[in-house]
C-alpha cells in the first residue's frame, strides 16, 4: 500500500482511485477545509462516509478534533461507524506536550478494535512508543523533519530497523511530503506507505522528456498518414 492521496475533493480522489495507484486517502481538519468542507460535524461526516464509500475498502483516515480523552474515544467510535474502512487518526501527545494519548490510542486499539493512525510524530522514538501501544498506523512527519535540518531518511531507517527487531506490526506512513522525489525515497528507506497530496502523484506521472517524445511520437505519426496514399476507407487501406 504505498501510496495515501492527501486530499479531501472527492474529484481529485475520484480521479486517482480510477487511475488504480492510490491505496488509501487520508484527511484532516486543514484538508477538508482547504477543499470547502464547512459546517461542523455534520459535514465531516457526510464528506468522510462520500469519500469511504468512493474507495471502499481501501482506507480512509479522519482525524479526531478534540484532545480530551472521554471525547476523542468517543469521536473514533463515532468516526469508525460510518464505515467499515474508516481509521482514526489521534496525536503522538496533546498540544502542551499532555501523555494521555498513548493511553487513549491503546484502549482504542484493544478494548474497541479501533484502527488508529498516531499522527503528527517528528521522529523514530516517538513512532516506536506509539507502536508498542498498538498503533495500526504511525506516521512521522518527514516534511518538517528535513525542515529542522535532519534528513528524514534517517528517522525512516532507524524506526523501519526497530519495527522489524521487535516484531511490531505498525506500518510507517511519511507525510508531510514536500517535493516529488520525497516519494520514491522514504519508501526506499522502509516507509510501508507515503502520503502525498494530488500535485506530486501529477509530478511522478508527468515527465518533461516523455512530454516531448509523447508530442514527436504524435507528430510523426501525423506526417506518416499525410504521406500515406488516400483510399476509400482511409490512408492504410492495403490496394494490392
């Protein structure tokens, strides 16, 4: 499962779904409102279960937007019966640095069978306690950690090493991609899955050089049929 589309237009998930190369698509609260989803609640869902829907089974993740404990259990049983194929994302820790977290993301994951995506984790330690809690899903930010100064590919070494030592079924999912290159390289470091947003799946696809030979393919082909004999039935009519 390699590739996550970050988005939130059903248009733009409709397009690369069809295309056969994204496995899963994953939201939050700046996505679904940079794609015009307002409205509160009510339009969270009504977006989360079109998109669930759309690319059923493959998953979709839908972040709590509460830090209180009672409330953010609450939201992922919630969020998680919309869908079969729905995923909660929860952060590593509260805005003020608040440990509770690990605790929710564990009893979500084995008192409530609640897939969890633990979100917004800068390096390879915090992936790996969130793993050992029972995280589905840890996903470091490799975007903003080679905006620090390290190179994420570092992180995504280290945590693909301790995952695999201590036989711990977390994938790793890099988000925060930044450039198209990001892609293909943490997946060669060990990421299980990239996220990307729409116009870096368009850059993987479209190359400059195959650009110019699609159009000389296209030219030449236009100048072989204008050089072709006319028939009846068209310039490659066999006439012996």
């Amino acid at each position: 499962m390699p590739i996550f589309l970050d988005a939130g237009s059903l248009e733009e998930i409709k397009r690369f779904h069809q295309m056969g190369v994204i496995r899963g698509v994953t939201t939050n609260p700046t996505i679904l409102l940079q794609n015009g989803v307002t409205g509160g609640m009510p339009a969270i869902k009504k977006r989360s279960i079109e998109i669930a829907n759309l690319i059923a089974p493959l998953p979709l993740s839908v972040e709590v937007t509460s830090n209180d404990k009672d409330k953010v259990v609450e939201q992922a049983l919630t969020f998680t019966s919309w869908a079969d194929n729905i995923n909660v994302k929860v952060t590593i820790h509260g805005p003020n640095g608040e440990l509770e977290n690990l605790e929710i993301i564990h009893e979500l994951e084995t008192e409530h069978d609640v897939r969890v995506n633990v979100t917004a984790m800068m390096s390879a330690q915090q992936c790996f306690l969130a793993a050992l809690a029972g995280a589905t899903y840890v996903s470091i930010f490799g975007g903003r950690v080679n905006n620090m100064g390290y190179n994420a590919t570092d992180e995504i070494r280290k945590l693909r090493h301790v995952l695999d030592q201590f036989n711990l079924d977390s994938k790793i999912i890099v988000g925060s991609t930044r450039e198209v290159l990001n892609i293909i390289e943490w997946l060669n470091a060990g990421a299980d899955i990239v996220t990307a947003l729409p116009k870096f799946i368009e850059g993987m696809i479209v190359h400059p050089f195959s650009k110019e030979t699609v159009q000389m393919f296209l030219q030449d082909a236009t100048r072989a049929e204008e050089m072709l004999p006319e028939t009846v039935n068209g310039p490659f009519e066999d006439r012996s």
